[in-house]
C-alpha cells in the first residue's frame, strides 16, 4: 500500500467541500474541492517552518489549478506545485510559506476526471461510470445513469483526498449536472438552483458526518422513486429504479423501514445516524451491491427481479447492517473485510429471523454455513490469509474477499452469541457503536467489548485460538459408568504432526438430580476433559451446535442414552441435525464400526412411533440413508440390508402418513421440506410397497392431465414420480415418458414450479428405472443413439442406484464393452463441439459402470482397462480409474462394516 498518508502529512482534511460538474455526454468531468486543515497530532516527519506539502490519493484527475489558503482573503493565497506519482496513485502539492505565518487553513483544487463508460457486465464499474439504459415505459434505450462505485481505492478518481480506512472526514458535494436527471447523493438534498442560461441545475447536499471514502456515492440519471417512513424513525426511505421499474420495489421500501427501526431500536439500540436512507437500482455493478452511507446501491436483477424472496430480504438485510458496521464504524484495514462482511450477513439474516422473516435461520446456518465449512479443509488460518491477502492498488472487493474466510467469520459470530449470551452479545456492539462511532478501529476493539461481557470464558483466547485455526476437532465422548470422558483431536490428526488442542465450547445439556435441565458451558483447552456426570442424565453434547466440531459417542450406553433422548423428544431439532450430520459426514469418510452402529441406532429411533415428525431431521438422515444404501447396492451382496431398508421404508411411510393429501395440493402451500422427504420415501418405497406403487401412479396421472384439472404437483415430488411410474411402466407408459426426454410438454409447466429443462431432466432419468427387461433396452438404445446430447448419461442412473440382477448387471456390462471402442474414437476428434461433448458422456457412463455397477468385480475391470489402454489412443481412462479408487475408497470401507451391521439389525 506505500506509505499511510494519515501518518506522513503534517496536516490532514477534517472536511471536504466538493463541486463537479458532470455533462452525461461527455468522456470528462470537471471538479473543484475545497479541504479544511487541520494539524496531524499523529505526525511521524520533522515540520518544515517553510515548506507545505500535502500528499493526497489521486488517480487518473488532471489538476489544473492548487492553492493554500492560511486566511479569508484570496490574496495571500499561495499557488501551490503539483507532482504526480503514478506508482503510488498520489499527488503532492508543495508551497512555500513564510515561517512563523499562520496555519495553514485550507486546500483548493481545480481538477479534471473520467467518466467511465460500462457497455456490458464484464466492465468493471469503479470510480465515476456511466451507462444506458431501456426503460420500461416505450422501451427506448436513451435513457442514462450515472453512477460511482469506490470501494475499495475508487475514490481518489473522483477527488483528491486521503483515500484511508481511518481517514474519516465530512463531504459537503454539489453537482451540476442536467435538469432532466435526478440527482441522489450521502446526504440530504439541501437546495437545488437552476443555472441561468443552461440546461443544467446545481444540486447541493448536506454535508454528511465524518465517513470513509469507499462508502462516498452519488447517482445521477433517468430515475423514478416511491418512498416509504419509518414510522418511529421518520427516516424518508426512498427506492431509485429506471423509468417505469418503480412499482417493482414498493414491498422492499417498506420492508426497509420495518427493518431499519428494528435495527436501530431493537438490534444495536443506536439510533440510524442519517437523516435519510436511498436504495438505487443500477443496470451494472460489479459487487452486485454496494452499501454506500446512506444512498445504496443495488445491481437491477437482484433488486427488481429477485426470484427469490427470502434472498432479497438477506440483500436487503445485509446492506441495512453495513449502514452500521462498515459505515457508523469503519474497519481500519482491508484485510479485516471478511468479519465486515460476515457480521453484515449474520446480524441481517439474524434480524431477519427475530421479526418473522427467516423462520429456519438457525437450521441454514448450522447446516450450511458450519458443514460446508467441515466439508473443504481449510488451505489457510483465518490469521494467514490477514497476513497475505493483497489489498494494494489493483486489488477489488472481489479479489480481497474470500468466501472460506467470510463463512468461517459467521461461524465464529454464531459461537461468540452462544458462549456470550444474545443480550451480551449485542450489548458489545451497541458498546463497539457508541464509542467508535464515525471513527474507525482495529478488530481487537471488537474482541474486547466481547470479553468485557463474560467473566467465566476468555474470550480473547479463544479468539486468538480460533483465527489460527486451519481445520476443526473431533470430540469423542466415552463414559465408565461413573464419568464421562472427552476426548479431542484435530480431524485428519494422523496427518498432522502439530495436533494441538482447540479451543473448544462445551455446551453439555443434562438433566440435573432435581429433575430441571441445566446447560453447562465450559471452554475445553486440553486434550482431554473429565465430568461427573452419571450417563442417564445426559441429554446432548455441543447443545445447539454452539460449537464448530463435531461429536462422536464411543460407548453403547451413550448411544442407547441419546437414542432414548431422541424417541422422548428431548432434543431440538439443532441438535439433531448437527448429530446426524456428525455421523452422516463421518460415514461417507473413514468411520468405524462403533460409528456405522450408532448412525444406524439413530435412523431406528426416527422411525419410533413416540418420535413427533421433524421433515428438516428426516430428510437429512434420509439423504444420509440414501448414499449408503447406494454403496451397500454396489459394493456388498446387499440382500440382508435390501430386507432391512424395505420394512424400514415402510414403516416411515406409515409414520409419515397423509399421502393421499398429495393429490389436493394447490401453488404455494406446502413445505419444500416436507416434500423432499416424501419424495426420498416415494423412491425407497416404489420396488416393494404396492401402496407407494399406487399413488405414484395417481400422482403421475395427476400431473400428465394437470392442464385439464388445474391440479398442482411439487417439483420436489416430480423424481419419485417419474422414476416410480417408470418402474411399472408400460410399453405405452414408457413411450410416454420417452416423449417427455425428448420434448417436454411445456404446457404442463403451468401446474408445477420446475423448468423445461428440469422437467425433461426428471424424464431422462427416468428411463433406467424400468424393470421391464425389454424397455430397459430400449433405454440404452436411446442413449446410445444420442451419446452426443448433454446429460444423456442421467438415463443409466437407475441402473446403478437401484438393486440389479445379474442378468441386468450383464447386459449393460456387455453394452458398456460393445459400444466402447467406437466411442472412444468418436471422442478424439478435434476439433468438433459433439466430439468433446461425447468425451464428457464417455467418462460419466464409465465413472457410472466402472465405478459403481461393477464395484464387485475388480478382475473383470481390470481386464477392461487394461485391454482399452493398451488398444485404444489415451483418453483418459487410467486417470479416471484412479480417481475412482480414491473415491471407492471410503465407501469400501463403510462396505467393510457390513456383515457386522445386518447381524446387528
């Protein structure tokens, strides 16, 4: 970043008086700013009695008059040198005064800039832009907005100034621009005058409050509004859209104002600190969105088009935070931009759920949030990439940001809530807020607030743990009858020479002697940690997923405790997702036996008649269900389990019940959820439950002749249907259906919420579930025939999700070798868009055949790879069989437990 100019200049701007002059039609704009000085208490250099020198951030401005002003009378101005350094986009003015004279007062510039002009998505909007647009009244496209976006170095090519985090100072901006557009800025409008003999008005803004350069903005252009008031606030919420868009943004505008007095009242109890508050949607921006104070601004498609609702609300949500975090208060680095924008999301999303809007946020978070976050091991500690990341001249929000950091920073934010308390947790931004405000600060400010709010965990140490942190632990918990043990170790430990412990929050629910359940909330340091605790009062561990590991139990009275928990319905439906995905995750890994036992003890007790029906715990442990069955399909002789899984698969369909209500639904009242886990259920059902075959094709009935019965079918259900009815298809049936996968019929689109591509997608898949031996040859004719269309492939799906006989394993094997050669061939042509494509469909069929549906025939695969490497021109085949082995690797495996589990089940 070069030297920090609020460290190396004697004097820094403590206000900015900026006047441009903006012609739409012109490649330039002109400027003049006028900064008020005052002297640097953090000056680092030596004074000068004779010299002044002010270095400011300019890039790409042309500055064609400087003079220091040291009183009111222009004649003791004194011109001042103007030195351009490119390298470091600055500029010294450099005077000579007398010694002894008085301070210097104040700076005036006259300078030129660009105005940018963005054509398509791909330009990058920094700075000052322009753009055109159609409207939606006649659709004529000479229409105009202007526009700024200077996060994170842009705004050093609108006006000189110190362009840092930590300087901080007030603008007072007037623009002269077209009488025709609308002028939004910061600040308030404070008086608009109609320049004589022109076609152009001066609009002048209140000056706003101390505020950071990348949140300074203003739009200029074509422009239409409706506004909405904060009743309480009487904060005027208005939304800037093209001409004839406005009428799209009347929900948003008062959904804003509910949100911006929660906030302000509820959240942070500190008051929204500007008088006014401007969403503008513009037709171009590179962030998507950009929380100027005051005036944000919005890329159109996300703010008039959204097709999702909750995620307009999370945009929404999320710049209203900044209006706070980011902007009241300002992060002095940019490397700090991941807690910016992690605090912005889990606050937003956070106010969202306590007013009514986001009912499964905690259920996203702890499933997303936290489980992605396990999923990818982390290349670096949050502390690494602060060290690393480049935020230097050529960096963009884009390319400083970083989605593992920003996930892990909410993460963290969750954690904090738990250990601290939501009132303590507030209350230490409200704290951050009031004492910081229009200043900016370093991140420890923020983890000492927090620390302030609890004395029994420190909080700083658990922070300083957490950042370093690159991966997360696993906690095994064992009992001797009298005590229970936990014990941690980093995930992949046996990797790692350097296993030191975490930080870890226990967050132990038990049910005490007196009957009451009481929360213990311990921070475990060391290896291990012992608790006298007898095993029939334990009720979870990690209660709510308050931390970010996960938990194993390695002892049979623990899972037979937490399994009577679960059927007594002791635990929330956190805790149960997070100790389903605890095991879920483990299994598709490398589990052990005592693991593979407890999942399976977990399923059995969701199938309980006393366990009240949660579709968010069901449809997750069902997913879970679901892989492994596909690799006891493929990779054990299965039939034990297949027994297994049939009455298990039953017995859920019978605890789940009201199928018949699936025949009524009408658009918009069901739960995606819930139909999900009816969808899973369907699939699992169809081969031997004469019910679920039934009312499968009473669905499929229904949705075929849906344009005459008006009758709605959840995209959710559509795979279970298709697949099932394909099932018992006839030859007419699947004819049909083979009509879809070519072509679907659109009108059917009318009565369900999925595309024309989805649906037909659902049709292709289809085809390889027939069990009629004679239509499932038609199905590998078929894709045969088109082993050029994308995702032809789908149609083999059936064929190795699903039990097969030997007859059926031989006939697609012989098909596989019959076909192959000429595939191989028909992939290797240069050159040729069909050829690549039958590349990718080649590699699929054989990830599909030689993964999955020959799994237990190693000698015959490896006869198969040898004879094509050997005979056919290299295409890929050795790489993808190794890849294959890495990935069978942990499902063998699970496929090693086998025997042991269907004893046990």
């Amino acid at each position: 970043m070069g030297t920090v100019l609020v460290l190396s200049n004697e004097y820094l701007p403590v206000k900015y008086g900026v006047s441009l002059a903006i012609n739409h039609l012109k490649p330039n704009f002109s400027g003049t700013v006028a900064i008020d000085l005052a002297a640097n208490s953090n000056y680092c250099g030596e004074p000068d009695e004779s010299t002044f020198k002010l270095t400011l951030h300019s890039h790409r401005l042309i500055i064609t008059t400087a003079k220091l002003a040291v009183s009111d009378d222009p004649e003791e101005e004194v011109a001042l040198k103007v030195s351009y350094n490119k390298d470091s986009q600055t500029v010294d003015l450099i005077g000579t005064i007398n010694p002894g004279s008085v301070a210097p007062k104040k700076v005036l510039i006259e300078y030129v800039g660009q105005l940018n002009t963005i054509k398509t998505f791909k330009d990058e909007t920094r700075g000052l832009f322009k753009t055109n647009y159609s409207d939606s009244i006649n659709g004529k496209a000479d229409n105009y907005v202007l526009a700024t976006h200077t996060q994170p170095h842009g705004c050093r090519t609108i006006f000189p100034l110190i362009d840092e985090l930590t300087s901080k100072a007030p603008v007072q901006l007037s623009i002269t621009t077209n009488s025709r557009f609308k002028v939004v800025a910061n600040a308030q409008l404070e008086s608009e005058e109609y320049v004589s003999m022109t076609e152009n008005t001066k609009h002048t803004f209140k000056p706003t409050p101390p505020i950071s350069p990348s949140v300074f903005g203003f739009v200029i252009g074509d422009l239409e509004y409706v506004e909405s008031t904060s009743s309480k606030l009487s904060i005027p919420v208005r939304f800037y859209t093209g001409l004839g868009d406005s009428h799209l943004v009347k929900e948003s505008a008062c959904l804003v104002s509910e949100i911006l007095q929660y906030i302000s009242d509820k959240l942070f109890c500190v008051p929204y600190p500007l008088d006014k508050l401007d969403f503008v949607s513009l037709p171009f921006l590179s962030d998507g969105a950009m929380e100027n104070w005051g005036i944000i601004t919005v890329v159109s498609n996300h703010l008039l088009h959204n097709p999702n609702p909750l995620s307009l609300k999370q945009l929404l949500a999320h710049e209203l935070i900044h209006q706070w975090i980011g902007n009241l208060v300002t992060f002095e680095e940019w490397n700090d931009l991941w807690l910016n924008e992690s605090v912005a999301s889990y606050l937003g999303n956070y106010a969202l759920s306590e007013m009514g809007h986001f009912d499964d946020f905690e259920i996203d978070i702890t499933t997303n949030s936290w489980e992605q976050g396990m999923d990818v091991p982390s290349s670096a500690s949050i502390h690494q990439y602060m060290q690393t990341v480049h935020t230097g001249l050529g960096s963009s929000t884009a390319t400083i940001f970083n989605p593992e950091m920003y996930e892990r920073g909410m993460v963290l934010l969750r954690m904090l809530m738990k250990i601290i308390g939501v009132q303590g947790f507030f209350k230490a931004w409200s704290s951050v807020l009031e004492m910081y405000q229009f200043k900016s600060i370093k991140l420890q400010d923020i983890w000492k607030a927090m620390n302030d709010q609890i004395e029994s965990v420190d909080i700083l140490a658990f922070i300083h743990a957490w950042l370093r942190s690159t991966a997360y632990p696993i906690v095994e918990v064992t009992h001797n009858g009298k005590q229970l043990l936990l014990t941690q170790n980093k995930v992949d430990s046996s990797n790692d020479d350097e296993n030191v412990p975490f930080h870890i929050p226990l967050n132990i629910k038990i049910v005490a002697d007196n009957g009451e359940t009481k929360l213990m909330t311990i921070m475990m340091t060391d290896r291990s940690a012992l608790f006298e605790i007898p095993v029939n009062q334990i009720v979870i561990l990690n209660h709510d997923k308050a931390g970010f590991y996960r938990t194993l139990y390695q002892s049979p009275a623990l899972t037979n405790q937490i399994t009577e928990n679960i059927t007594s319905n002791q635990l929330s439906t956190i805790d149960l997702l997070g100790l389903i995905n605890d095991y879920g995750k483990v299994l598709t890994e490398t589990p052990t036996e005592q693991e593979v036992t407890t999942f399976f003890a977990i399923l059995t007790s969701l199938a309980h008649k006393s366990w009240k029906i949660d579709f968010n715990v069901l449809n997750l442990a069902l997913n879970y269900l679901e892989h492994i069955n596909k690799v006891f399909i493929n990779f054990t002789q299965y039939t034990t389990f297949s027994q297994w899984i049939n009455a298990y698969s039953v017995q859920l369909y019978d605890k789940v019940g009201k199928w018949d209500s699936l025949l009524k639904l009408e658009r918009g009242e069901y739960n995606a959820v819930e139909m999900k886990c009816r969808n899973t259920l369907l699939e699992l059902n169809t081969s031997h439950n004469k019910r679920a075959q039934d009312l499968v094709r009473k669905l499929y009935k229904n949705f075929i002749s849906s344009g005459l019965s008006k009758s709605f079918t959840p995209g959710e259900l559509l795979l279970a249907i298709f697949n099932g009815q394909m099932y018992v298809a006839t030859q007419k049936e699947y004819k049909r259906t083979l009509e879809f996968a070519k072509n679907s019929n659109v009108s059917l689109l009318n009565n369900t919420n999925v595309s024309n591509h989805e649906l037909q997608t659902y049709a292709v898949v289809s085809l390889g579930y027939t069990s009629n031996d004679a239509l499932f040859l038609k199905t590998l004719n078929f894709i045969m025939t088109n082993i050029d269309s994308k995702l032809i492939e789908l149609a083999l799906m059936g064929a190795v999700s699903q039990y097969q006989t030997v007859d059926r394993k031989d006939q697609v094997w012989h098909w596989f070798n019959l076909h192959y050669n000429q595939w191989c061939f028909r992939s290797l042509r240069k050159g040729s868009d069909w050829s690549k494509q039958i590349g990718i469909t080649l590699q699929n069929i054989a990830r599909m055949v030689l993964g999955q549906l020959m799994a237990l025939e190693p000698t015959k695969v490896k006869e198969f790879v040898e004879n094509k490497t050997s005979t056919l021109p290299d295409h890929g085949l050795t790489k993808l069989v190794e890849e294959l082995e890495a990935e069978n690797k942990p499902k063998r495996v699970l496929a090693s437990y086998y025997n042991g589990l269907v004893d046990q089940l």
